[in-house]
C-alpha cells in the first residue's frame, strides 16, 4: 500500500519535470471582488441572503431555497452608480 506522503511527493515530482507551473494571475483578477460576499441564511432556512456582485457591482440578492424554478433569485438592493458625501 502506498503512503500518502509518498503519492504527494510523486505528484509535486511530475509537476517539476513537466515543467507544469501555472501562471500568475492578473492584477485585475487578483484584486478583483468575490462573485459573491456576506452569506446569511434564514432563521427558518428558508431563505438566503447574499451580496452577488457583477461586473464589479453589488447587488443584495434574496434567494428562495425551497423554490423549484432555477431563477428564483430578487434583487432588493443595488450599489449606486455613485456616492455622494456630504
């Protein structure tokens, strides 16, 4: 039988000797916001709440979970196109 550490240093082995190393990513990607941020679920599950964001924008999505159509998702709340203070 063949250890765990072992089939892990095979793996990095192969890696080295093809040569496999995957390239960086782009300051844009790398600094990018999540697709999504701050989950919460409702105290009866039924529900789910979340920031999504999209083409670097924030929109507060209400998700129903116990709904059977795919697109069950209702923006409430959307990130200006500007801030103002004042």
């Amino acid at each position: 039988m063949t250890s765990v550490p072992g089939i892990v240093a095979a793996l990095i082995a192969a890696g080295v000797v093809n040569g496999a190393v995957a390239a960086p990513p782009s300051i844009e990607s790398f600094a990018a916001r999540p697709r999504i941020e701050s989950a919460s679920i409702s105290p009866d599950g039924h529900y789910l709440a979340l920031i999504q964001i999209s083409k670097g924008r924030g929109a507060v999505v209400i998700l129903d979970r116990q709904a059977n159509d795919s697109d069950n998702r209702k923006v409430v709340l959307g990130e200006p196109d500007e801030f103002h203070l004042s």
